[in-house]
C-alpha cells in the first residue's frame, strides 16, 4: 500500500471506536438515563382476580352502580427504571419546578378504569409515590388513556412499577405500545429492553471490529512481506569440510525460507580443497566461503576465520566387528599398526581395516590431533574402493576423499574402522565406539569428558563488506536460528560454550 500507514489507522480505528462508544453510552449519552419496559400486556378474557390476587380491589372502581361494565379490558405492567450511570433527583425532570408531575404513561386507544404501584426497589420510595404524590389519572384524557407520573428520585439501578387495568376506547386489533412522555435535564428517556440477548449498540460494535479484522487480513494478504532488516540477496558458494556440509546445506536452507532473495551453491570436496579455491578465487569476491574442520594452519595469510561451532566426531566400525568401546591407546595402537586383528580387543578373528580421509582433510587432523599426538605412519595409497574387491586376510589400509565415501567404505569392508562427525556416522546407521568408557555426546565433548572433538571455521579472503550475503549468513549461523541448525546436528555453538575462548585457533 506503500508509504500510506493503512494497518496502523485500522489498528488505530479498532481502539477508539470502542472507546468512543464507550464514552458515549456510560459517559454522556447514558450518564443520566430514564427507561421505561413494558413487561406485560395481556388482553384479559376470564375472571381478572386471577391474573394479579389481591391487587384487583385497588383496581376496581366503587360498587356503587356508576362503575362500567369490565369488558374489553387488558392488563399492562410497566416498569420505570434508572437505566443510566447516575441519580436523577426531583429537579432533574423537565417539568415546571412547582409541578409535581414529571412524567405521562400514555395508551393510545385505551382509556385507564384503574392502576396501582406494583413493585418498589427501594421501600424508601413508596413516600414518593403515595396518594399526595401526584400520581393521578386525569379525568378527560379522550382515546387516550393516561396515568401521571410524580418526580420521583431514583439512584442508579431502581425502579418501580405501575400495574393498569385498560378498557379500549377505540379501534380493534392489537393496541399500540404504550409511550412514557417527559423530558430528563443532561439525559433522555428511552424505551429498555431485557437484557436477555445482544444490544444494538453491540451488534453494531462487533460487526464493525469484525469488519476492521477483515480488512486487515485483506491488506497483509495483498501487501508483501517485508524483508528481514538482517537479510542480504545475492548469491554465496560454500566449499569446503564434506563433514560439515549437511549442517550448512540445512542452514542455508532455513535462511532462505526467511530471504527469499538469496541463493547458495556447494561444492563439499574437502577443507584443504576448499582453502586452495578459497585463496585462489576468494579475493575482492565476498560470494565465497570455505568451511573447515579445524584452523587453516600456517598457510593462507589472507584468510580471515571466524568461529562458528565446536563439533563432535565419533569411532565407527563395520557391524561385524562388534566392539562398542575403546581406549585411546588402544585406538593408537590401531592405526600405528600394532593390532592388526580385531580378537586382540576382544573383537571377533577378524582382520583390522583402517579406513583413513586423504592428507590434507580436516576431518583426519583433527582425528590426528585429538587422539593420534598428531601422527601416524604414512602408508602408500590405497583406494578404498579397489580393496572392496579384494580378499582381505591380513590387516589393511585405504584412503577416502569425502565423508560420504568414508561412511560407505566402513559400512561395507568387513572389520573396517573410520571416523566422521557423529551425525553422519549415526545417520548412516553405523555402530560408533566410545572412547575410555565416554559415549559421544555434546556435553561430554563441553565438559572435555570426550576427547574426540574439533571446531569448525569459516573463512573469507580478506574482511566481508556488511551487507554482503557471506556476512548475513554468518551471522545467521552464529546469533540466530543458524544455531539450532547447530544444535540440531549434535554441534555446540561456539557463543554458547561456557568458555567461549575455546573456540580460539590456538586452542
């Protein structure tokens, strides 16, 4: 709708208009109110005693022969009510100060033969309504039929009510509703109702803030969402840790669904291949990112880290060799060569197959530095693909390239080990291996309780411009929903560690 606030006037219009009608039914149009109801009117037809006992006598004229013929008649009972927020005394009816009438029932078409105070809220006010009050019936009033109502004060919420008995003067059919004639000083005389069911006044109310709701709803749906302050479009591409990709992919999907304007591409071959392209392509280009297992090392001056997760790795063995737990030394003495069958730890007579990430993966330094002292012998290469076509009956070795290839080649050599990021090797449905009687898991790996445990980085060539898509996803890794995105994948965000200074590259 563009600059025009349309939300905000409805928003504005919701409020006052109740407030108005508030102000103007309680405050000032209600503040001094008479009401009148009538709360039955009923032809009679039978032996009128029975309809009100004991009040007919009142009713009846003298029995002295000049009383008419009791025919035609009908019953009517009113009740006059305060129905406003404050008193009405005396000097607040329109009538002449000297006047001791205030107010006129009137009932077109019938004339009144007799009347008679039915019901007082109050006791107090019979004084008020006594023979000396000026409640009268005139005596030539034509097809008209008229009791005189004296000023009588009433607090808010009393009433009192007139019972009359009718006889028609004229016409046929149904009688038209009586009317109470009068003025109120400030306020008004009206006609009430039960206060069974909905007001008009509310009915209106509802049907126009149900009306105000509609067209909000019609103006958000027609109006586009604006974009979030913190996104950027554009197009980034992450490379790098094949054991960190899942996570990232995730992510990067979560920022889209939030910034539409944004595309991502990946190619997860590897931290060392993610640095190389990071420093060969990276400069003056913020479109590029390297996600690695570990710090960069000494190589790649011009690249910037910035900390994003610590992240768990796990031991994981082909299911036939059946161990679910391991001592370091014992895990050492595996890949230095010194067992070379699986009965040595107490495994089935099976020999070991280590399964290792080429040099350079992050994935195998920090395996390396977590639990190997940063060595081990370095064998020839050997495919891990051409050994699956082998006999194996003698300790063995191969090499993987990604963490895809890792999970697939223990799964399938017979007595192979290996290693990845614990999410993967659960959601390949391998069997991991504790390590000195410690399960992987991300508060072991917190409290250093479990050794195998690394950080992941991301890295620009030189320092991202603010509104750049690298740096709002980074961002968006590290201080929003990216974060559950981490957690979800068994990954501690590194503002969340207790000592975040653990994250540092020199830790």
């Amino acid at each position: 709708m563009g600059d025009f606030p349309l939300e905000i006037v409805l928003a504005l219009l919701g409020i006052a208009v109740p407030i108005c009608a508030f102000l103007w039914e309680f405050v000032f149009a209600g503040r001094r109110r008479l009401g009148y109801r009538v709360q039955m009117d009923t032809p009679v037809t039978g032996e009128i005693e029975s309809v009100f006992p004991g009040v007919l006598p009142q009713l009846r004229p003298s029995l002295d022969g000049a009383s008419p013929d009791l025919k035609d008649i009908s019953v009517v009972l009113v009740r006059i009510e305060n129905s406003g927020v404050t008193t009405i005394d005396t000097h607040d009816y329109k009538a002449p100060d000297a006047a001791r009438v205030g107010l006129h029932l009137r009932f077109p078409q019938r004339r009144v033969i007799g009347m008679a105070v039915n019901e007082l809220s109050d006791p107090d006010l019979a004084d008020n309504l006594d023979a000396n009050s000026g409640i009268a019936v005139p005596e030539d009033t034509g097809h008209v039929g008229v009791i005189d109502l004296p000023k009588v004060p009433l607090g808010p919420g009393d009433h009192y009510k007139i019972l009359a008995i009718l006889q028609r003067s004229e016409g046929d059919g149904e009688y038209p509703q009586p009317v109470l004639r009068g003025g109120i000083k400030g306020g008004r005389i009206i006609e009430t109702r039960s206060n069974t069911g909905i007001s008009g006044m509310m009915a209106a109310l509802t049907l126009f803030l149900v009306l105000v709701i509609i067209v909000q709803l019609v103006v958000s749906a027609l109006e586009p969402s604006p974009t979030p302050l913190e996104c950027a479009s554009g197009k980034l591409t992450v490379v790098g840790s094949s054991a960190f990709g899942p996570v990232v992919r995730e992510a990067a999907e979560q920022y889209r669904k939030r910034c539409t304007g944004a595309n991502f591409a990946f190619a997860f071959e590897g931290t060392e291949r993610g640095l190389d392209r990071l420093a060969e392509e990276g400069g003056g280009n913020s479109g590029l990112l390297a996600i690695t297992d570990g710090t960069k090392g000494n190589g790649y001056p011009a690249l910037v880290h910035r900390p994003l997760a610590l992240s768990l790795f796990t031991m994981m063995v082909h299911p036939g060799v059946g161990i679910g737990g391991l001592t370091v030394a014992q895990i050492q003495d595996l890949y230095r060569g010194r067992i070379g069958n699986w009965r040595e730890v107490g495994g089935p007579d099976l020999p070991v197959v280590l399964v290792n990430r080429i040099p350079g993966s992050g994935t195998r330094n920090t395996f390396e530095r977590r639990l190997l002292d940063g060595t081990q012998p370095d064998p020839p290469h050997v495919s891990c693909t051409a050994l699956k076509g082998t006999v194996i009956t003698a300790p063995a070795h191969c090499e993987v390239q990604v963490t895809a290839d890792m999970r697939k080649a223990v799964a399938e050599i017979p007595g192979a080990i290996g290693y990845s990021e614990f999410s993967e090797a659960i959601d390949a449905g391998l069997p991991t291996i504790a390590i000195d009687g410690v399960g992987a898991s991300r508060d072991a790996a917190v409290q250093r309780t479990y050794p195998f445990w690394g950080v992941e980085y991301a890295y620009s060539n030189g320092e991202l411009p603010g509104d750049s898509l690298a740096a709002s996803f980074l961002h968006f890794l590290t201080d929003q929903t990216g974060k559950e995105v981490l957690r979800a994948h068994g990954n501690a965000p590194c503002a969340d560690l207790p000592d975040p200074g653990r994250c540092l590259p020199e830790q």
